[in-house]
C-alpha cells in the first residue's frame, strides 16, 4: 500500500518440533521459505499446518529447534487467521477492524490520520468493498468479511504474509478476486505462505508447496510436490498417526 517494501527475510526453520501439552503437531521439520516466494502448505487434517504458521508469528514456542527470521522481527509478518478464530459478534465497523492494520505503526494510543483513513478506504477498494467502511462485521457475508481481512493485511504493508485457509468455506467470485491480491503480493516480491486444502488450486497458483505430515513429505515446487506418490505417502502417514504419542526425541 505504501510503495516497494522492504527486501523480506527468508524464514529457516531448523529441526523444528512444536507440540500441544506434549503431543506432537510439527515433527523435525527443517527448510527455508525463501525472500519473495510463493508457498501453499497442504496435507490432511492435524498434519500441523496452522501450528507451523503459529510458530513462525511466536505464537506457539517450539520444542525443539528454532526459527530464523535473518535478524528481522516478528513486527514485519502479517497473519490472516482463519475465520473461525474471530467473533463476528463483536460490535465493530468494517472502518475500524480495517485500520487496525495500522497498529503496528501507530501504536495503541495514536490516533489516525487523514491519509491514514485514506488507506483504509483504498483497502477497501482494492478488495471490492468500497462503501462498506460504517457497516458492522456481523452484517457481512463469509465472503465479505474475508475481504475485510485481506484489507487489513494489505494496509500492514509486510514483507511477509501467513494466510491460514484464507479461501475456506467463500464464494469462487471472492476467491477469484482474493486470489488476484495474492498474486499482486508476489508481484511485488513479498514472501507469501498459505494454508491450503484445494489441491488444483495450488497447481494453479502457487509456485512452491511444502507437503506435511507433521513431518515434512515433500518441499520444493509444486508439480514435484504434488505427485501422486508423495500425497499417498502423507496419507499413509496420517493414518499411522499416534494422538498419545510423546514428543519425539530424535536426533537433528
């Protein structure tokens, strides 16, 4: 929103192992998202995919291993969660949940500016809900309101962008148009991730996926990926899943 931005880090994970109350969600998962590229995360359900993006914005805190982010902060990542995670029930306008993409710069005391408000409002147009700034988040469509979220991300202005299931349970216009903010996000050399289920989407859009089963099945681009080997391989591993397994203690 705010011209070039700045050269994204890569993010390197080292023999990363997160888990919940001692059971395992992400298994020695070790690679880089590299500066400016385009990465679907896919695999069956609880193959750790959200707990990777958790742990990557410090929401989660690693078992094993680390994160690497090249010596930048946590401050330059946008996260868009999924929907379920907010209450649409909260009594807030579209204008205000849009302009908390401005927190980061403002702070929780500042108010907003004239040019600020004036980003807010090309937000909202860039995502096709122009005039939609008074109206309240409970009046909004799923597919609405997907929007709105993408428009706070692009007024964060990130180098580097998490997106958990961002096109989940929308309308195929909505996802056409959301889709279109993505790739305009790669255009201008911004380090995309997305969670993903639908696999000919990834075919279509994203240039790079990493493959999960809690541990890593495949990483790299996605017509290697995406083989059919690979995916039956991940299948066959979550269905080896053990849910009272304990952290894994192997060696790096």
């Amino acid at each position: 929103m705010n011209g070039a931005p700045m050269p994204p880090p890569a993010i390197r994970l080292n023999n990363l192992t997160v888990a919940y109350r001692g059971h395992p969600a992400v298994h020695h998962l070790s690679g880089e998202f590299a500066p400016g590229s385009l990465t679907a995360i896919v695999g069956p359900n609880g193959a750790g995919k959200t707990s990777l993006l958790a742990a990557i914005m410090g929401r989660i805190r690693p078992s094993e291993g680390r994160i690497s982010l090249d010596g930048s902060s946590r401050d330059r990542i946008a996260w868009l969660p999924q929907q379920a995670e907010i209450d649409r029930s909260f009594p807030i306008r579209v204008f205000d949940l849009v302009a908390l993409g401005h927190w980061g710069r403002l702070g929780s005391f500042k108010g907003i500016a004239a040019r600020q408000r004036d980003a807010v409002g090309a937000a909202l147009e860039a995502v096709g809900l122009g005039g939609f700034q008074r109206r309240g988040i409970a009046e909004l469509s799923a597919g609405q309101f997907q929007r709105v979220l993408f428009a706070r991300v692009l007024l964060q202005d990130a180098p580097v962008i998490l997106l958990d299931e961002p096109f989940n349970a929308i309308d195929a216009r909505t996802t056409a148009d959301l889709l279109a903010v993505v790739a305009r996000w790669h255009a201008e050399a911004r380090t995309v991730i997305a969670v993903l289920h639908d696999l000919e989407q990834v075919r279509l859009h994203f240039d790079r996926t990493l493959l999960m089963a809690r541990r890593c099945v495949a990483w790299g681009p996605t017509a290697g990926v995406l083989h059919a080997e690979n995916l039956f391989r991940a299948r066959q591993m979550a269905e080896a899943w053990d849910e009272d397994a304990p952290v894994c203690r192997e060696a790096a």
